[in-house]
C-alpha cells in the first residue's frame, strides 16, 4: 500500500524469504541446504536429496531406509482411480494426465489432508512422493495402450518407476544399471531451483491455505509451459525439425536472431543464469557417456553440439548472455533411454517434486506466510456512465 512498483513477471521482487536453495546466476552456482550441486550429483541419492531440501539437514542411514521404505509402501493407487486413466482420450498428453490424476488424487486423502496437521503433512510427502511416479508411468502405458503393471516394491524408487514405464505383463523386467544410475542423476538435477515459476505457483495456491494434492497439481500445470519444463520437450521437436527441414544450422540460429516467426532457441537462456546453467554442465557431460553405455547413436546429439557452439560463438547470444539451460539435453537422454518426447515434462515433475514439498512445507511453517495477492497498475477506464433509454 502506498507505492506499487510495477514489474512484470516479478524481475526485481522477492515474493518469499527461503532457506532451501541457492543460485548466483552470474556465477553460476546452484546449492541446495549449502551443498554445491556438483558434490550433491556425484554422491547422493534421490531419496536423499529430497530428504535434505524437505528438512534441511541429510538424513542419518537409519532415517534414510525408514524414509524409503515408507515410501515403498505407499506406491499403490486405489483401484478406482486406476479407472480414471481410462475416462481420458487416447493419445491424451502425459502431463495433462500427471496434473489431472494428482487433481484426483486429493479425493482420496480428504480427511487427511489439513495443512495445520503435521502428522497430515508428512504423510502426504510419503503418498505424494511414492504415487507420482506410478501415475506418471500409467500416463506412459496408458499414452501408448499398454496394460498398467503393479509396483514391485521390491524395487528402489528410479528402478520401480523404471520397471513400470517398460517391463511388460507377461516378461520379468531388468532394470540396466546405467539407464537407472543416468535417470536417477538426471532427477536429482531436477529437484529445486527456488522460486521458478512452477515453485512460485506452489506457494501461491499453498498461501491460501489449500493442501498439498491442491498445489502440487497447480505446479505441474505450470511446469507444463515450453518456457518452462516444457522446453525439454520443445528442445527436442526444435532438433527433429531441423532435421527434416534439410536447413543449416546457422540457418536457423539467424532466424531466430531475426525473430522470424517468433522462434527461439529453446532450451537457451534463463531468467537467474547470465552463464553456464551448472546442471547444463553436468547433462552435458553425461549424455555423451548415456548414450555410448546405453549403445544408442544420436545424431540430434551431434546437431544439439553444433547449435550450441554456433550461439555461445554468435554476437546476439553473447550479447544477451543467452547459455544452453538444464533442459538442452536432457531430452537427448531421455530419448535414448526409450522415452516418448511426449514424457519429458512428466520426467521433469517426478525430479521437481521434492522441490515443491520442501517449498510447501516451508512455506505452511513460517509464521510469516500470508496469502499470495500481488498488486496491479490498472490502466483502465475512469468511472463513466451505463448508459441508459
Ligand atoms: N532464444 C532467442 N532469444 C532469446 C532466448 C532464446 N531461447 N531467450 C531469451 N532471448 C532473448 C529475448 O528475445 C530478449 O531479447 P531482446 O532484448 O532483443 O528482446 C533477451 O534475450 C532477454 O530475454 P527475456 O525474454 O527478457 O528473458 P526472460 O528472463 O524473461 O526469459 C526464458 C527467460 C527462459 C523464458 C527465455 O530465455 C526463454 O524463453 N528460453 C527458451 C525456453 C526455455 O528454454 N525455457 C527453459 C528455462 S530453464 C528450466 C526450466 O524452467 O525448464
């Protein structure tokens, strides 16, 4: 009140206090909890790292197996929401099915979802964290008319998800050992990237006081855009046309220099990184090794290399500061281990999840927190007269 300052798309203005996670975006740096990215990649697990944005501190082993094995046991889906998938068009799009089912999903923990009870919250993180990965494989199976496989819980938590998106009925599943360790690195890039958009919407609709089912399903709607998650699809139909149109490379970097048509280089620029994304380093380094390990040849990895070096050499992308971001390659990898381009956005969801947890659950424990409602600068008409006989 008093003075609004108007900035769009909140360039200047911090909508939170947060202790989660860290970026210097002209440096480069990402840390969560204190823990720079690349330690964090190199040594820890999934699990571990979502322990660690939620609560703060990395769990001891014992709280660690206690963490996954509840999680282990939390996997299944109701057998009616199963029938939900198939309420949905074929050829549905996988995230519209993750959000929608998540949607649903809130149906069912109705009398345990009160934001204010703690006991409520942590048993939502385990339900949350333990189903999404199933519902995310349905969306899979369900996109390409594949029969729905129990959980195996057996399993850890990237081999499970893995079995559910390509084992089939009737055949044991192995799970190959590089595809699990490569995804399970790649999601744990993923986990938190403080308050990016679909974060933002999280504690938007979590500052209402609505519940985690709520705001979880509200993030993955925003995550769905292309100049968010969505660009790791965009990245790879961006590729693929290039291809098929028989252009050069350069070709396509001056159109969009020229902003013909509108098109951009997605999976270029940030809003906070004016370098090198850190994550973007490291997929970077892995999809090389993946793609050998795995025995796939790519040459849309060949033609992401060449646009990279012809923008990071170019005048225009100087200029802006304009670096290949985390979505750049990943697409690349998820496509080698088998995934449909339709699923790269879910595979984002799944990594992001934690993220969003930690920034719910922070956000409900601060005193501070009070309902999201940003001010505007109306610019329209002063008061006039309805008009009348
Ligand atoms: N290709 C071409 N030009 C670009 C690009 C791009 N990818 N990104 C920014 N620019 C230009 C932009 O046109 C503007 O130029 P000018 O000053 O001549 O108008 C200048 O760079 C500054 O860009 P901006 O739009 O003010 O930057 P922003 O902070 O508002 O947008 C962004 C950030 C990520 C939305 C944008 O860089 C973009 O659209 N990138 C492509 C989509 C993408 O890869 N998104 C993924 C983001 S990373 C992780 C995630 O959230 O998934």
């Amino acid at each position: 009140t008093g003075h609004t300052t108007l900035d769009y798309g909140f360039v200047n203005t911090a909508s939170t206090a947060s202790a989660i996670t860290y970026i210097d975006g002209d440096q480069g740096i990402l840390r969560y909890r204190g823990y720079p990215i690349e330690q964090i990649a190199k040594n820890s697990s999934f699990l571990e790292v979502a322990w660690l944005l939620i609560y703060g501190e990395l769990p001891s082993a014992s709280e660690l197996a206690d963490f996954d094995d509840r999680i282990r046991r939390h996997t299944l889906l109701h057998e009616d929401l199963k029938r939900f998938f198939s309420a949905l068009p074929d050829g549905a799009h996988p995230m519209a099915v993750l959000s929608s089912a998540v949607s649903a999903l809130s149906t069912y923990y109705e009398h345990q979802s009160d934001p204010a009870n703690p006991e409520h919250v942590e048993l939502n993180i385990i339900r949350l964290l333990a189903k999404l990965p199933v519902i995310a494989a349905y969306a899979h199976k369900k996109s390409i008319g594949q029969a729905f496989l129990y959980p195996d819980n057996s399993l850890s938590f990237v081999d499970n998800f893995l079995r559910l998106n390509f084992g089939v009925m009737s055949e044991p599943y192995e799970v190959n050992p590089v595809m699990s360790r490569a995804l399970e690195r790649l999601l744990i890039l993923h986990e938190d990237h403080e308050q990016n958009a679909s974060t933002s919407t999280v504690r938007l609709v979590g500052s209402t006081g609505a519940d985690q089912f709520a705001s979880v399903s509200a993030g993955i709607h925003a995550l769905s855009g292309p100049l968010h998650g969505g660009a790791n699809e965009a990245v790879l139909k961006m590729l693929a046309q290039i291809r098929d149109s028989g252009q050069s490379v350069q070709r396509f970097v001056e159109r969009v220099k020229n902003k013909e048509d509108g098109v951009k280089l997605m999976g270029f620029g940030h809003r906070v990184y004016k370098n090198y994304d850190p994550r973007a380093k490291l997929v970077k380094e892995s999809a090389d090794e993946v793609l050998t390990a795995l025995g796939v040849t790519d040459p849309l990895l060949d033609l992401a290399k060449e646009l990279e070096e012809i923008a990071l050499n170019d005048d225009y992308f100087k200029e802006r500061r304009l670096y290949p971001n985390v979505d750049f390659y990943t697409g690349v990898i998820y496509k080698a281990m088998g995934f449909p381009t339709r699923m790269f956005t879910v595979l984002f969801a799944i990594g992001r999840l934690p993220g969003w947890l930690a920034h719910w659950r922070e956000l409900t424990l601060d005193p501070k927190t009070k309902i999201g409602r940003p001010q505007q600068l109306f610019t329209g008409s002063p008061e006039r007269q309805y008009p009348t006989a």
